[in-house]
C-alpha cells in the first residue's frame, strides 16, 4: 500500500524502485519483465500498479469524495500466479 503525497508524475515508481523494490513490470524503473513462481515464468507486460481507490475534496463544492476501481483482469491473473496470501486484494 502506498499513500503519496503530491501528485507528482511517477512518484511511487521512483521511491520504491530507489528503495531497491522497483515494481514488477516497471521496465523504466528497473523493475523485471518475468517473474518466476513455482518453477514458471510469468511475463509482466506492464507495471503492476494499481489505484484501489482514491480520495480528494471536490474542487467546487469541498464535498469529500471517493472513487474505487476493481483489479484488472491482466492483474488479477499474476497476482494469482504469485499466491499472495488472500485480502489483500
């Protein structure tokens, strides 16, 4: 989980992968293209970020507002190859 503070262009990207954790996928940031699992190699076409969910005051009416989004299906399927431990997604 990761609560930036700014809004600033790929700022999770950069401080993980400076912290030595690049996000899988994240070819930029150093971040690998194959995982292996369970003797598979799972190829990650893109980088595995994904907002859950998001929150900020309406900019007219200061009205707090969240909106959610469910897992990609393409993310859904590696995370289930990395056998997670379950609720945390």
């Amino acid at each position: 989980e990761a609560r930036p503070r700014t809004g600033r262009t790929h700022q999770i990207r950069a401080h993980l992968a400076g912290a030595g954790f690049p996000l899988l996928g994240d070819t930029l940031y150093g971040g690998p293209e194959v995982v292996s699992v369970a003797g598979k190699q799972i190829a990650v076409t893109r980088h595995l970020l994904h907002a859950r969910s998001l929150s900020f005051f309406h900019p007219e009416t200061g009205e707090a507002c969240t909106v959610a989004a469910p897992l990609p299906e393409d993310f859904k399927s590696i995370v289930s190859c990395l056998q997670l431990p379950s609720g945390l997604f």
